[in-house]
C-alpha cells in the first residue's frame, strides 16, 4: 500500500512526517505546477472549486507515480468541500484509475466513527507509535507556523527580503527532513539567528496587512501566487488570519483558547453576519474587524471562484471596510488568474494605503 494525499500550504511536511514514521510506504505528490492544475482543469466539472481542481491534478500525479491509496478529508456544512471526496471519486474512476480513497470525516461525527476509519491505516500500529509519531509532526506544524509569522514580520524590516525567503525555504527543508524534536527546535532558532544577522533597517514603520480568506488559498502560495511574499517584498508587514495548527487546535483539540478565540470572532461578526455560512466565511469578517481594531492599514481577502462562504464575506466587507474606515482587498482566484494583474492590484491597493497614512500623519500634524 502506497499512500498519498493532497497538498495544502506545508501540510505535506508534517502528514508525510505522520504516516512515515507510523511505518506507512508515503508517496507524496509531486509540488504544484502548472501541469498539475491543467489537468485538475482537464477532468473537474468547469465550476468546481479551484482547491477541488488542484486536489484532482495532485491525485492523478501521485497515482501516475505509483501511489495506490488516497487519504482526504471530509467536511460538513454549507462548504462545497464534503462534496469533494465524492467527486474526485467519480472523476478518478471514470478515467479508469486503480486506488481506493480513505474518507476522514469531521470530527463533529465523533472520536470513535472518527478512530473506525483510521483503523484501516492503522490496524498493527500500537497507540505509542501512534502517539510518538503524532508528536513529532505537531511539532513540526507548530514549528513552521511559528516560522512562517516570523518571516512574515522580517521581510519588511530586510533591506533584501528575498534572502529572508531564501532562509526560511532552507528552515522549511530542515524541517522536513528531521524527527528530532530538539533539533527541530534548533533549526528555528538557527533560521531566525540567521535573518537577525542580514542587513536590516530598524527605522522603518512598514505597513500591516491581514489576509483572511478560504483556508486553502490562504495556505497554498501556488493558488494564491505568494501573495504573503509579494506583500513582503513590498515592505509590509503580513499577518495571516489562518494557520494550520490553529485549525488543528480548533477542530481536532478543542481546546478552551481555541473555543474562547472562535466565540471572540463570532462577536466581532455579529454586527455584520450573524450565523454559520460555512467555510470561515463568519471567520473572514470577524478577523477583519479584529484587524480594524488593532490599527491595520489593510486587509486581503482570498477566495476561490464560486466559493460561497466567501461570496457572503464579500458582499459585506465594502460596509464594515466604511465603518472602520479599512480598505480591504478581494482577490478572487481561478485558474485564468494571472501573476501579473495580482502584482499590480498588491503595488496598487500598497500605494493607496500608504497614501493614506501619509495624509492621517498630515492630518494630525496640522
């Protein structure tokens, strides 16, 4: 049994990390190019989900390599995606492949439906093996986010923030290839040690965007064409609304932050959208409100084509963007989307916002 599973951001350093160290043979799908978009696009339904189109191109990678078992996740709500197994099943049997697709519902359905599934996986494995292999790849979860929100502030301070990125992709490298925790560990400490030493400029006050959005556009650069990075490049300073291991803490953990941070956001919504529309949709406007009131410049919102929560947060982000007086960005992504009309809509909507500092600092000084 040869066992694959979709990319998503860095998700693939920690759930090949898992499934190895649980003694499974882990073919992990080729990185995303544009091949593997072309034939998401050649096989998936016209309107289906960008993310849905990506998954289809990596399946049928991996599958051409070897692999002979898929591991997906399920959902539930009003989000397309607990549409998305049932669908790549269809499209991967009409072209005739050789697997079988693991389903790993939500949580919600419970511990034990939840553990009935993995038993498939898992069924010689002893929970220790279980246990030591989970830890290691939630560390590493932790660790690349903690990278990641690190990189995110220095690039704007670094007078060649390309060598930021350079840094961390040799970190994110590191990461993957090692099982010890402390050593994992050092790598962090190592790669920021490394940005403290490159040439930085202290006196300046960069620009602070947040970016919102659907899940996996937030976290996979290919579809969001690295928007973080640009942003970066540019001299601003980027928070993301979402990180993997918080989803993770959320959804798998449950923990009383996690659930105390989920009702905070609901609150900050409330004036604006009042219910679950699926997807983090209700997420989308509760953190923009959050960076409102935390003094931001701006906010990105990323979304797929078609995506319905995000549809919703959309319509509704150009009153509270009035209220607060917080230009917000929506790009909406497909595969027509072009690198070079992103880079110019990020160099313009990075102008307007540091027009508009200049002219509240002007304001205040008169």
């Amino acid at each position: 049994m040869k066992v694959t599973f979709p990319h998503m951001g860095n998700l693939n350093i920690s759930v090949k990390s898992f499934f190895k160290n649980l003694g499974l043979d882990v073919l992990e799908p080729p990185p995303i190019t544009k091949r593997t978009l072309d034939l998401g696009v050649k096989y998936a339904p016209e309107f289906a989900c960008l993310p849905l189109k990506i998954n289809i191109g990596n399946y049928i990678e991996a599958l051409e390599a070897g692999a002979d078992t898929i591991i997906m996740g399920g959902g539930i709500g009003p989000c397309r995606f607990g549409y998305y197994a049932e669908v790549q099943k269809e499209i991967l049997n009409d072209l005739n492949y050789d697997y079988q697709m693991l389903v790993l519902e939500p949580f919600q359905s419970g511990w034990k439906h939840f553990l009935k599934q993995l038993k498939f996986l898992f069924k010689h494995t002893s929970w220790w093996k279980l246990r030591s292999a989970w830890r290691v790849a939630w560390r590493k979860c932790q660790l690349i986010d903690e990278a990641t929100k690190y990189v995110n502030q220095m690039r704007a301070y670094a007078v060649q923030p390309k060598r930021v990125t350079e840094i961390y992709d040799d970190c994110l490298e590191e990461l993957a290839a090692n099982d010890d925790i402390e050593e994992l560990e050092s790598s962090l400490k190592q790669m920021k040690n490394k940005i403290l030493d490159l040439e930085l400029d202290r006196d300046r006050e960069p620009l602070r965007v947040g970016i919102v959005g659907e899940i996996y556009v937030v976290l996979e650069s290919f579809t969001n064409l690295n928007v973080e990075k640009k942003l970066g490049e540019l001299g601003v300073i980027v928070d993301r609304s979402i990180y993997l291991s918080d989803w993770i803490s959320e959804h798998i953990f449950n923990t009383a932050q996690s659930q105390a941070e989920h009702k905070r956001l609901e609150k900050l919504a409330e004036p604006y959208l009042e219910h679950f529309v699926g997807g983090h949709g209700l997420e989308s406007i509760g953190r923009v409100v959050d960076y409102a009131e935390q003094g931001y410049d701006g906010a990105v919102q990323l979304a797929p084509f078609t995506c319905m929560p995000e549809i919703v947060a959309q319509s509704i982000l150009p009153e509270l963007s009035k209220d607060y007086g917080l230009p917000v960005l929506s790009l909406i992504l497909d595969e027509h989307t072009g690198e070079a009309g992103v880079i110019t809509r990020l160099e313009a909507f990075v102008d307007l916002l540091s027009r508009k500092r200049n002219e509240e600092k002007g304001e205040q000084v008169v």
